[in-house]
C-alpha cells in the first residue's frame, strides 16, 4: 500500500481490483480548470481525470468513484509530464570540470545524480533519456535506485559510456598517455569489432539507448567541430547492432558531413544538429529521422569558463545551431526535445521551450516535442498525452501553455506513474 499527503492530511486508498490487479491501488482525482490535450491541440475544460494505481482510467467520468482521494488543482491546467530526451544527470558543468573525471568516480557521479534526478523531476519532467557523461554505469544505478524507490526523480532510459573513436568528442582528451585511457567496456571503439564489442558491453550492463558520437564536439578538445569522426562502416555496425538488441541510437552530431552520414547509417536521433545544410534537412525528412536540437537559454551557459579553444568553438557553433534550427523547423523536420542538461544548471529544462517559440516554432509543436514526439522517438508508448490508458504522469501549470510556454518554468504539481511527488 501507498500512502502520500502531507502532515496529518495523509491519505490512504485502497482498492480491491480482482485477482488480476494490484491487491492495494490508489485512486486519485484530479480535478483542474483544463487539461492539454496535446494531439487536438487545445485546452479542454474542465479537466477532472480519474488515476487508478500507475493509469489514467477516465477523464471527465459521468460519475467519479466514492472514495477516491481527490486533489483540487483549482486555477491550474494539467498537461503530460515533459520529456526531455537529452540529459546528462550524473554530471555538472561546474568548477574544476575538466579534472573531475582523474579524481572522481562513478560513484560520486551517481549520488551527483540523485540531486539532479529530484531537481528534474520537480521541475515537471517526468521522464528523460541520459545521453553518457563518461561516469561508467552511474545513469544504470541511478536508475534501478528510482525504480526502488530509494530516490525520487524522473524514469531514465540511460545509455551508459557514449561511443566515441579514440581521441573523439566522447573520449577524455587532453592528458598525458596512461591517463584516462578507455577501451570499448568505457565506450572508447575504433574500428567495427571495437564498437561491436562497446555496444553489446553497455547494453549488458543496462543501457536502454546507444549514443555514438558521429563528429567532433564543443566543450572537447579535439580537432575541428565538425570534423566526422566515426566511419561509414562503423556507424552502420553500431546501428544495426543497437536495433538488432531492440534499442534505439543516438548520435552526436555538429557538422554537415557526420550528420548526414549518421542519417544515412539509419541513426534514430541527430543530437545538436547544429550545421545543416539543404541536403541535411532533406535527408532528415526522407529519413524519417528525429532532430535534437539544444539550444542553450541566454545566460545559462558560461563562457568565460572555457579555456580559449573551447569558447572559439562554442561562439563559431551556437549562434549556427539557431539558424539550423529555424530552418529545420521551417522545412518540417521531426523534432523531439533535447536540453543537454549538465552542460547548465539541472532543473532549468523547461526554458528551451520559449527558446524554440522564439526561434519559429509553434508553442504546440514545442511542446509536442517534449511530449509525444519524445515518446515516440523513446519507443515508450504510453507516455506523452493525457488520455485514458496511458501512465499517469501529469504535471499542473498555472495559465494556457498554448499562450504562453513559459507557465511550464514554474510547475506547480507533479504525478508520475500515479505517485505525487509535488503539490500546490
Ligand atoms: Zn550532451
């Protein structure tokens, strides 16, 4: 039996539901002004929405049950909990960044991580893929921990080590030889037997998404942004053996060259995509293939903390990735929402949905993306919308998110899986 409330209000439900469903389930209703329906979208008024156990059952039922615990959401509209399909939890951006991983381990990346994870899902996102940030099986561990219980935070599809060529974006680069060196087990693969070898390794140890880093990156210190860096034949090994396994991949993409070749090696998403050109957006498309574009909100990101070849990367860079952006979201492309997280402040996730408004996209089509697009492109099929069959993960805003997107920066309620974590 669950138990949740607050001080001496606690309330308890249980529900006998036969033989084959859980011998203590909670009901809860939800009663809000409206509720988003995102696929019509609008916002649809009232919103009374029946939860049994980790479901929505009912929304606007003809006769809500007796004895269900009801929250009174008065002056707020609930929508699906936001997705973010591009964190980095167990890792900060912050201090002596680039010496954390010599004296650092997984371990404190992981009880980083818990911080971060609670921090996420306060802030309404409810689910989140963990692109690797070099801390071994951290993202696993953190997620088996919320699946317990132990801790609280969003559900996490972790791709453990990302795969990186030796001397890549996603290798640690800058040390003395000796130092920091990895093999395929830390994602480190050159070569299709290597990258074989790194992605059946991280799937044996838990990933639920590959990432490969397909070219150069900006906050590394190899060569230039958008140099390719994996082979043709390379990618292609790591995707089929990805979709072989039943998981999607991910790829790391900057510059023109690699992403259309991740693109063409079948990859599911395109991480950053930060310089398009025609034939890249049309091999999107074609492709059917989901764009993540992050971009990061102003004066989150620190430059002054990069060392000069860093920050000539990142000015020649994110000023580029914008209008790559505008013009992909121009042309149509699918997009599915990535904040890179970890690179800023955890907890912030929700402010790219008004830069994207402002870049072009409609405030539904942003939200989309962090809500049934980023389902689809995680495979999970009932997250992403409130309707009767789905996972009740749902959070409340304060105002009409179709007028202004800015209502998801401060969430006011937090339901995942039928379990309140956070009330008005
Ligand atoms: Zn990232």
């Amino acid at each position: 039996m669950r138990t949740t409330g607050r001080g001496a209000i606690a309330i308890v439900v249980c529900l006998s539901l036969g033989p084959t469903g859980p011998a203590d389930a909670e009901t809860y209703l939800l009663r809000a002004d409206g509720y988003l329906d995102v696929a019509a979208g609008r916002v649809v008024s009232p919103a009374i929405v029946l939860i049994d156990d980790d479901k929505i059952v009912a929304i606007n039922p003809p006769a809500p049950p007796a004895g269900a615990s009801t929250v009174d959401l008065t002056g707020l509209v609930l929508a699906p909990g936001l997705i973010d399909v591009h964190t980095h939890l167990t890792y900060e951006f912050t201090g002596d960044w680039r010496h954390r991983f010599v004296h650092e381990t997984e371990v404190d990346a992981a009880l980083r991580g818990v911080k971060n994870a609670r921090r996420t899902l306060l802030a309404g996102f409810t689910t989140v893929r963990e692109l690797g940030a070099f801390a071994g099986g951290a993202d696993v561990a953190l997620m088996h921990a919320i699946e317990r219980g132990d801790v609280i935070g969003p559900r996490i599809v972790p791709a453990r080590q990302s795969i990186s060529i030796t001397g890549g974006h996603c290798d640690t680069t800058g040390f003395a030889p000796g130092i920091l060196e990895g093999g395929p087990e830390d994602g480190t693969a050159d070569g299709v037997a290597e990258v074989l070898r790194a992605v059946r390794y991280q799937i044996k140890y838990g990933a639920k998404v590959i990432k490969i880093c397909a070219t150069a990156g900006v906050l590394s210190f190899e060569g230039p942004v958008g140099a390719p860096q994996y082979s043709m034949a390379e990618l292609r090994a790591a995707v089929e053996e990805a979709h072989r396994h039943g998981l999607k991949i991910a790829a790391h993409a900057h510059g023109t060259e690699g992403i259309k070749m991740a693109i063409r090696a079948g990859i599911d998403s395109i991480e950053h995509g930060s310089l398009l050109d025609d034939e890249a957006i049309d091999l999107l498309l074609e492709h059917d293939t989901y764009l993540v574009t992050n971009i990061y909100p102003p004066g989150v990101f620190d430059y002054d903390s990069l060392p000069p070849q860093l920050r000539a990367k990142a000015e020649y860079v994110f000023p580029r990735r914008e209008e790559s952006f505008r013009r992909a979201v121009a042309a149509g492309v699918k997009m599915a929402y990535g904040t890179d997280a970890g690179v800023y402040e955890h907890g912030l996730n929700a402010q790219q949905l008004a830069v994207r408004v402002g870049l072009g996209m409609s405030p539904i089509d942003a939200i989309r993306s962090a809500t049934v697009n980023a389902a689809d492109l995680l495979g999970i099929e009932d997250l992403g919308a409130i309707a009767p069959g789905l996972l009740a993960d749902l959070i409340a805003v304060a105002g009409d998110p179709l007028e202004d997107v800015t209502v998801f920066e401060d969430v006011r309620f937090v339901m995942k899986g039928g379990t309140v974590v956070k009330r008005p």
